[in-house]
C-alpha cells in the first residue's frame, strides 16, 4: 500500500503520533505548583513553577523573568507564610535551593527528592549578604 499525505490513513497515522508525543510530554513533566512573584526590597518580575521533569522536581523559572541585581542572591523554600516574612526571618527554617543564576531569563532550579513540599509556605529570593528580601511568592502544592 503506497501512503499519500492526502490519504485517510497517512492523517490517521499523522495524528496518533503526535498525540503519543504530547501524552509523552505530559507524563513526563507534570506541574506541582505555579506562582507569580511580589516585589519586596526590589523591583522583581515573572513567573514561576514547580515541575516534576522525569522523577526529578525542579524550580522553573518563566523566560519573563527580571530581578534588579545585587550581590549574594540566593533562592529558598521557606515554611514562613508570605505576610509573616521579613528580611531577618527569610532564611529560618527554609531549604536553600540554590544561588540565582541570572537576574533576567528563564532558568531552573533543583529540588532534593527528599524535600516534602508540604512542609513550606513560599519561595523566596533573598540577599543574604544584607538580610533583603528580593520577592516572594506563596506555595500552594497542586493535589496529586
């Protein structure tokens, strides 16, 4: 049988592949909480989530995203809900995830396995050098 892209079958062929590769990209990354950021000592922009990309969870950061820069930026997860933060309790009890890479642009961040997101309220961006908040955002897990 000679397949022509006008024929039933080639469209039915066309099709059921690219729905095996977007069910495929579904599955293996799969979103757990989103956000927005607020601007605390410093103007901050963008957007954020927390995806599962094949079994390991990492903090993305949306292409959108722009802080001012300073020196020390560092990103946490904190048990501290957003109202009650300040630049001297930031850091209590929170899960440092890494130093902010880039202060404009997409970038991404991990998460350790072991981390039970349920045990943290929001994401912070932090200058430790000077006990600043950059910008804050609420974490609120999706359910699973």
């Amino acid at each position: 049988m000679k397949f022509s892209r006008n024929t039933d079958a080639w469209r039915f062929f066309a099709a059921c592949c690219l729905a095996c590769m977007f069910s495929a990209s579904a599955l293996a990354q799969d979103t757990i909480a989103s956000g927005a950021w607020t601007k605390k000592k410093s103007t901050i922009g963008g957007t954020w989530s927390i995806v599962n990309d094949n079994g390991q969870r990492k903090l993305r950061f949306d292409e959108h995203f722009k802080a001012k820069k300073g020196p020390d930026i560092k990103v946490f997860l904190s048990p501290t809900p957003v109202d009650d933060l300040t630049g001297k309790n930031a850091t209590k009890g929170s899960l440092f995830l890494g130093e902010l890479e880039s202060f404009k642009g997409a970038q991404e961040l991990s998460i350790p396995a072991d981390a039970d997101l349920s045990g943290y309220a929001s994401i912070i961006i932090h200058c430790d050098e000077y006990s600043m908040l950059w910008g804050v955002s609420a974490l609120a897990v999706h359910a699973q």
